[in-house]
C-alpha cells in the first residue's frame, strides 16, 4: 500500500498506476502479467474497501505529485508525452474508483449486478485462449481458479442486495455455460496428459454443483428493476471518461446523425431497387431481407464452423487491399484468431466482438475474435456484412489499432480504455473502406446494409442515456415512436427494433450489455462524430500541402501510434504537431 510522499518521480507514480491495474486478476491474466494467474477476483465488502482505500491514497498521490510540478523550472517539468500520461492516471484511476462507488439508491453497483459467471469465466477463458506459457503451467493456473470457485460463489452471493432482475437473469445464463466450458478444459488436461487431470475432474464436479446451488439461490432473491444512476451522476460519469461533451450535445448530435443517416439509406433504397428491378414499393425492411437472402452466407451440411472459414478468407482480401494501397502502417508482430462464441459469452455477444492483445505482454501481439452463430443469428452474417465486421473488429479496425496501442512505449497508451477513441476509429473505417472501393460493384449494397446496422449506434446513444438517467426524452431521436411501457427494456426494445430490424435474440442481447457497461453504448456515435471532425479538420489544414492518398495515410498513422487516450486529447495531440489548429 503506498503512502503520499513529497519524492514521487513520474516512473514512481506510474509504478503505482500499474499496482492499481492488478488490483483485479481478471485483469492481470488480459494484460499479460505474470501475477494473481491462479486466483479468482477479490470481491466483496472487504475487498472493495481495501481497493477504494488503494484508488484513494493513488489519486492523492498523484495530486500531490501534480502539486510539485508546479513549483519545478521548465527544465524539470514532464515531457509532452507525460504530461498527458498524467491526465491518463487520473482519468483512469477515477474510472476504477467509480465502479466500486456508483450507487443506485442507496446500493453500490457492485451490489446489484450479480457477475459470477462473467468473473469466473473471463480470466480462465484467456488461460485457455490467449497465454503462450506451457499447457500445464496454464492449467495448473486453472485449477487453482476452479478450486476456489465454492468459496467465490458464497462470497458473490452474501455481496448481494437486491440484485437487478435482468442481470440476475444474464448472470444464470452464463453460468449455464461453464459447465461445458469446464468439460472443454478437461478434456484438453486428458489429450495433454496433464498430470493433475483427476485432480482437476474432481475440483470441477465440485464447482458443478457450487454453480447449480448458486443459480438456484440466485433465481429466489428479491429484485428490482430500476437501475437508473440520475441526471448528474449521467454527465459525470462522461465526463470522467474524457468526452467533453454534454448529454444535451450528445442527444443533438444523435439526432443529426440519425436525420442524416435515414438519407442515405433512403438515397440507397431507391438505387438498389432500380438496380435489381424490384417493385417500388418495396420498404426498407423488405430490401434488406432480400439482400439478406441473396447474399446469405453458404453453410456446407449445416456447419456453422464454415462461416469461421469465411470470415477468414475475408480477413485476408482486407489485408491484401491494404497493403496494396499502403493505406495503413501494419506492424509484424500482431495476429488475429477467429473463432466461434462460446456459450458462456453468447448472451452479452450479439453478433461479434474482439478481446484484445495482452497489452503488458511482451511479443507476439493477439487478438481474439468472437462470432456468435446460431440457426437463429445466422442472418446477421451475410457475404455484405462479414466484410464490413471484419473491417470493424480486425485490421484496420480493432485488431489494428489496439495491437498498435500495445506497442506503444508509455504504459498509459498501452492499457488505457477511451472507448470512443476505439470506436470512432472502428465506424468511420466502415465507410472508409467503402470509400476506398473495397466492395467494388457490390458497394452500394455494402452501404445499404453497414447504414441500416450502424444506424444501431443512434440508437445506442438514445438508450444508453435513457438506462443511465430514467428520461424517455433521450429516446426521441427522430423516430415515429411513443414509449408509453413501465418496463425500460421494452421501450429500449422498441426503439432498437425500429431502428435496426434486429432479430429478437440480437436485441436483448444488445441491450443486455446496454444496460450493464454504462457510458459504452454511447461512444460509438460519439466517437464517430469526434474522429469524422478531427479528420475532416486534417484534410483541411492540409489541402494543397498533401495529396488525399498522404493526408490519410497521415491521419492514420498518427491515430495509431499515438496509443489509447479520449479523442478530445489525441486532437490536442494534432494541434501540438502543428498539423492542425
């Protein structure tokens, strides 16, 4: 436990920023720290009370740190680089404070969002997945996790009060899922001839029955449906996440984007029409059924693993046309795995996701990519929308931007979550690509589609500052809908539903994660709207300087070497290298 002291240096207070990142060991197994590997999370009053104490003494620390520079000569003050580094900290540090002290009504979130199989799951499924360390080391690691799983269990529950009834429903299917998961894992102990096998089968019988117990006492306790944190603790939350924008701002730049975006897809509907000679009356819906169809993804026999295939044969035509044009800087010491959703993580995966590199690992930088494939989701994956997902989730999307961020020299660029700067980069690379040909006859389809499905992060915006203050006006965003439910999921239901044309199952799965990981949803569109301006004021500081081929590879390489922080201080970035004003 650190102590404020008056002989902080920058590498010191940046070693306490790191102690405060493996405070959970979910999180040291993400980032690739060799410490905590066998334990399951801390949790409970305890825990949250010695955490708090260690955000606390840091954040003091580092204010107090701040406080020296002040009275230093330009000679001793930080280096740009660090002087953003240290807004980093705090930003960072007050984001872990603020997941232990959110309160709705008197119970802190922690309290109310019953997480189990989430926290059991996630750091084993990276000791699984994502670890270049010896099988056995690997499963002993595993084991020592899955021993524990009984007394994890009774302290998740005790925690408890007054459980969210829709996260104690998310939290009973995802444990329904590790039991298979468990049997993967033993089965993969047996082909290795791992020598604590029996071991293992044992401690996992135990952890079988400690789930079954647990979901049973779970299902009977009393819930509540309101989750809603309020107006101001809304604004701060944003705020504390580095946008500097105002949930009004945020609700009008929603509304412009969706006016917008019902254009084009207007202008597209009624090109596509003409193109395939359709009946004029055909609605948007329709349309997209048809392309749906049309351009449905072949399933040899009933496979679903073959779409795994097909995404990855798309992976690698994206890469060819970048590298071909030089559109953006890929590093060598990156790689993507795809692979299909497990079970455990389908309820909080739509369609697809990305887990990202091990961002303190040193070598080789991977990422994980998730499909979810079911019967029921398989028109969510289509020869028009794979190569746009994999636009979004690999390179040049995630994939390529978090591996770049994770070779960056500052610890803070490396494992910082700013998730618009994330997601902006991601959804303005959707039309980007498509700007850049990559659809090549098909590309008005392509837009059709990617502008029905990013028209979701309008909606996005809309129910995640609806969820998070309990206003319905945050809903109007331009639709012609009335949200006259009690029920806040059916109104987000129905909105979202409108909007996008999602299958039931994607909608609550989406709004399952809505609802849990507040101020995320959001960040899409802002993000968009925040990496478009900044872009847009590139090109034209610039125009007659650069050809267009330069200004973007420019605006390329800068956004990706510069590592993870919030859009509004990567602009300040821009304005310190002259290359805007």
């Amino acid at each position: 436990m650190h102590c404020a002291q008056a002989t902080d240096t920058y590498s010191s207070i940046t070693d306490q920023y790191i102690d405060l990142l493996k405070l959970d060991s979910n999180s040291c197994v993400a980032l690739g720290v060799s410490e905590k590997l066998a334990e399951l999370p801390a949790i409970g009053s305890q825990a949250v009370a010695e955490q708090r104490l260690q955000i606390e003494q840091f954040l003091l620390r580092l204010h107090n740190y701040n406080q020296q520079l002040k009275e230093m000569s330009l000679e001793q003050q930080p280096d740009i680089d660090q002087a953003i580094d240290l807004k980093l900290m705090q930003l960072a540090a007050g984001q872990l404070l603020r997941q232990l002290t959110l309160q709705v009504q008197g119970r802190y979130h922690w309290q109310q969002c019953p997480r189990a199989g989430e926290q059991i799951s996630g750091g084993v499924f990276f000791l699984v997945t994502n670890d270049p360390r010896p099988t056995a080391t690997r499963l002993d690691n595993i084991l020592g996790r899955i021993e524990q799983i009984p007394g994890f269990l009774e302290l998740a529950l005790s925690q408890l009060e007054t459980p969210i009834k829709r996260w104690v429903a998310i939290d009973i299917e995802t444990i329904a899922g590790l039991p298979g998961f468990f049997a993967s894992i033993l089965d993969w102990a047996k082909t290795t001839a791992y020598q604590q096998s029996e071991v293992l089968a044992r401690g996992i019988e135990k952890a079988n029955k400690s789930l079954r117990q647990y979901s049973e006492a779970l299902a009977k306790l009393q819930t509540s449906e309101n989750f809603s944190i309020g107006g101001q603790a809304c604004s701060d939350l944003i705020k504390g996440n580095g946008i500097e924008l105002s949930m009004q701002q945020i609700h009008d730049i929603t509304c412009e984007f969706v006016t917008k975006t019902q254009s084009q897809i207007a202008s597209l509907q009624q090109l596509l029409i003409e193109k395939y000679q359709l009946d004029a009356s055909t609605s948007v819906e329709q349309l997209q059924q048809w392309l749906a169809k049309k351009f449905a993804v072949q399933v040899p026999n009933g496979d679903l693993s073959s779409v795994i295939d097909r995404y990855s044969a798309e992976a690698d035509k994206i890469a060819s046309f970048i590298a071909q044009r030089q559109l953006f800087p890929i590093p060598e010491q990156q790689q993507m795995k795809i692979m299909q959703t497990p079970d455990f993580m389908a309820p909080m995966i739509p369609a697809g996701a990305m887990m990202q590199p091990a961002a303190l690992r040193e070598g080789m930088k991977t990422s994980l990519v998730y499909l979810t494939l079911s019967q029921a989701l398989l028109t969510e994956h289509n020869e028009l929308g794979i190569p746009v997902m994999m636009v979004h989730e690999g390179i040049p999307g995630h994939h390529l931007q978090l591996a770049s961020a994770s070779m960056h020299s500052s610890v803070l660029r490396k494992t910082f979550s700013a998730m618009e700067h994330a997601e902006g980069w991601t959804t303005m690379l959707e039309d980007y690509m498509l700007d850049q040909g990559y659809m090549g006859e098909l590309t008005n389809e392509a837009r059709f589609i990617a502008k029905l499905d990013i028209s979701r992060i309008g909606a996005r915006v809309a129910i995640d500052l609806y969820f998070m203050s309990g206003d319905k006006k945050y809903l109007n965003i331009g639709y012609p809908l009335s949200f006259d439910a009690d029920d806040v999921f059916a109104n987000a239901a129905k909105l979202l539903k409108a909007v996008t044309g999602f299958s039931d199952a994607r909608v609550d799965a989406e709004l399952n994660w809505y609802s849990q990981e507040r101020g995320y949803p959001l960040c899409y569109l802002v993000g968009n709207h925040l990496v478009w301006q900044l872009k847009e004021d590139l090109i034209n500081a610039q125009a007659g300087k650069l050809s267009v081929l330069a200004i973007d590879q420019l605006f390329h390489r800068v956004y990706l070497q510069s590592g993870n922080m919030p859009v509004a201080m990567l602009r300040q970035g821009f304005v310190q290298k002259g290359l805007i004003k």
